[in-house]
C-alpha cells in the first residue's frame, strides 16, 4: 500500500444533515420559503437538545438553510462548539406551490379544483420543486460541508424534504415516495460518512424524539386539524 492510499484512509469526514426544530405555526400554515417563522419555545429546547448530544463530536463546521427556523436550528450547536456559523442557499426549504394555504386532515383543501392543475404527476412534482434539482444543490452542499471539514464533522441545518430526497438518492431509492414515511423527525440528524470523496455510509439519530409530537413523528396517523406538512 502507497502512502497516498493509506492518507486516503485516514480521510474520514462525516456530514450531519440536522432537521430544524419545531416552529410556531399556530395557524397550520404550510410555510415552505416564506420569512417570519422562528422556533417555538419547543423548538429551541430540540435545537439545545441536539447541541448537547453533538458536544463531544469533532464538528469544526456549521452551516444552515438561510430560513430563520434553521438558523435559530443552528445557533447552539455552533456555539458549542465555537466556530462561526455559515449560511448556504442550497439548504433551503423546497419550493412548492402551496406556501400559505393550509392543509390538515379532513379540510378538503386538496379537493378543491383550482388546486387540481398542480396534482397532475407526482414523479416530478408537479407542484414544487423537482425532485433531480433538490438533488443537485443538496450534494453540492453535502460535498461543500464534506471540503470544509475534511478529516472532522459538519452539521448542515436543513429541512425535511430536501434531507430525505438527498439520502433516498444516495441509498438508491426512488425519490418519488409517500411524505407519511418520510425517516426524518424534528431536530433529527442524517450523517453521511465520507471517505476522501465518497460516501460510504449513512447513519439516522433522534436525539430529541421525546420532545417531538406525536403526530410528527414518521409513520404516525393523521389527525383531524393537525398537519404534518408545515412542520418541514
């Protein structure tokens, strides 16, 4: 074995994509990009949750979603681990067409015909962002993560739908999927080891799984006025 190959070896960097906390959404409102929605007081104690589960990890790197609810997310884990934290656009929310409506259990909203027109293929979908494209920027921001903490850890502050389309992509499963079945519960971590430039395993922790809601959690049944499409 060259010395190339055995530092080659020794080049492992895990990348931690952290889902934001719970978010004060009295009104149920799916909020996707839209400004203005900060972590209830919930939220905060999943975010302080999951600093204090990282404390002894070798994290040089923080980075979030420029949303207030992942930077809020992010701020006790960079703070506990005293670096600085950065901001990168390619962990943002999904974009998707109904930001500002509601949509629970039993409020018929997706029976209305002037939302038909956005329902028409799910594969793609037709009514957001597609999915390839959610791909494309997740990767680049895994592997911007992956550079900037080479031989440590990172954590990137993201949101349901993008983590789990990046990791369905990497363990090669259909990104196309039922939201119910999602494995990605608040305040979650999906870690990606990488060896020099490859992924070589992906890891799934709850830290703070007693503080989620029940209803939130993956594989839950709905609940008549309760969603868990907003809390993305």
């Amino acid at each position: 074995m060259n010395g190339n190959a055995g530092n080659s070896e020794k080049d492992i960097t895990v990348v931690h994509l952290m889902r934001h906390g719970e978010v004060h959404n009295p009104d149920g409102v799916l909020y996707g990009r839209r400004s203005g929605y900060s972590l209830s007081e919930l939220g905060r104690r999943m975010a302080d949750r999951v600093a204090e589960h990282l404390e002894g990890r070798d994290i040089t790197h923080v980075v979030a979603s420029p949303l207030e609810r992942a930077q809020e997310t992010a701020m006790p884990v960079a703070k506990s681990h005293s670096v600085e934290m950065a901001t990168d656009e390619r962990l943002i929310e999904a974009a998707n067409v109904f930001e500002g409506k509601t949509f629970g259990v039993g409020d018929g909203a997706l029976r209305r015909p002037e939302n038909w027109k956005h329902l028409t293929n799910p594969f793609k979908p037709s009514w957001g962002e597609p999915y390839i494209d959610q791909v494309v920027r997740m990767m680049g921001a895994l592997d911007a993560a992956r550079d900037a903490a080479r031989g440590h850890e990172a954590v990137c502050v993201s949101h349901q739908l993008p983590i789990w389309i990046v990791r369905s992509f990497v363990e090669r499963r259909r990104l196309w999927h039922d939201p119910r079945k999602r494995q990605c519960t608040l305040a979650s971590l999906t870690s990606f080891t990488y060896q020099g430039d490859k992924i070589v395993s992906v890891g799934y922790t709850e830290p703070a799984r007693d503080l989620v809601p029940a209803h939130l959690l993956a594989g839950a049944k709905p609940v008549k006025g309760k969603s868990k499409a907003f809390g993305a």
